[in-house]
C-alpha cells in the first residue's frame, strides 16, 4: 500500500451520516476516502494520500471487553482496506467469512 494516511477521529461527524444515509439510526466504524487501485489511470500520481479513518466512540460502544475492541478494529481496518484494493462491502464480507 502507498500513499495511505490511517487516522483516529472521535466520532463521525453527523453531517458525514447523514451524507452517506446513516443518520439518526446507524453509525459508522470506519471510512474510506480516496481512488480504489482499480480505479487509477495510467496519469494517476500527485496526489494527496487516500485517508481511512477509524471511529473510536462508536466502536467503543458496540464492545464490551478491550478484546472486542481490538478485534472491531482489525475487523474495521481490514474492511476500509478492501476498499482501498477497490472491494465493495459483499466481496469485503465474503473474503472476511473465509
């Protein structure tokens, strides 16, 4: 992987939920932001790092135990990095149940 930034916000902000159709009843884990490698041209290069950003509150709330939170994270992690090999959610969700 290059050119990728991996950040730690709080929360989500409630403008990014309600852009992406979540809000008020679903929250977010994590997110993906930039061009998926399939995506890329031949031109493709000076450019700002593609960014997957990591939600600490809601991944907190969902777990119980430091355990469950360290796995939300990989699990989440994993996910947005599928993303960036220009996954979608289904191919994600099948490789992760391999």
């Amino acid at each position: 992987m290059r050119n990728i930034a991996v950040v730690v916000e709080s929360e989500p902000s409630r403008e990014l939920l309600e852009e992406m159709g979540l809000w008020p009843d679903r929250t977010l884990l994590g997110l993906y932001q930039g061009i998926p490698l399939t995506e890329r041209g031949f031109s493709y290069g000076n450019v700002l790092p593609d960014r997957i950003t990591i939600f600490q509150k809601p991944i907190e709330a969902m777990c119980r135990t430091q355990d469950e939170i360290k796995q939300a994270v990989k699990d989440t992690v994993v996910h947005e990095v599928g993303h960036y090999f220009g996954l979608d959610d289904d191919q994600i969700e099948e490789l992760m149940e391999r």
